[in-house]
C-alpha cells in the first residue's frame, strides 16, 4: 500500500506540520514503507488461534502496606530536633517576600 503525496500534505495540515516540498516526498516514501509492514498482517489467520489468557497462578511480589508509625512516639521524637515548632509543624524562614 502506498500513500501519495496529497494525503501527506493533508495529514500535515491536521497535525498542523509544516512541510516543504522536499519533507513531503521523503515522508511519503517513509510513509509507504511504514504500511507495507502493516501489510503483512492482513495475511496472518488469527481465526484458528487460541486467545491467550492469563495464568491463574500469578501473585503479587510487592509487600503488603503496614503503618509504621502506629504510635505518635516517632513523631515526637523526629519533631524534637527540629529548632522550631508551630503547631505540630516544622516552622522554617519564608522563602517568597511579599509586596
């Protein structure tokens, strides 16, 4: 299958591409090559072909979620060396200046 240089021009267009009259030719004949490729799938028979599925066997290799921080303890403890504190939070020097 090729494509001509017409529909290169309005594929373009919908892209919103522009292209000289040099792109257009080397892209059709990059374009017709491209489907030439896809060519070959209308040949395959997948009609006679078991789909495939998925093994029933599969199990997850991640960890299952835990809450570490069960208790406020850890909190409490990070938060003592902070230098300091407002209202449970870290309080830092601004960083924007207002105006």
């Amino acid at each position: 299958m090729s494509i001509n240089e017409d529909e290169i021009i309005h594929i373009a267009e919908l892209a919103r591409i522009g292209m000289s009259d040099d792109d257009v030719k080397s892209m059709q004949v990059e374009m017709s090559n491209i489907l030439e490729h896809f060519e070959v799938l209308k040949d395959i028979i997948v009609n006679k072909k078991e789909p495939l599925t998925l093994s029933d066997d599969l199990h997850s290799v991640t960890r299952e979620d835990l809450d570490i921080n069960k208790s406020s303890s850890t909190n409490d403890l990070m938060l003592s060396n902070a230098p300091d504190l407002q209202e449970g939070f870290i309080k830092i020097q601004s960083v924007f200046e207002l105006q």
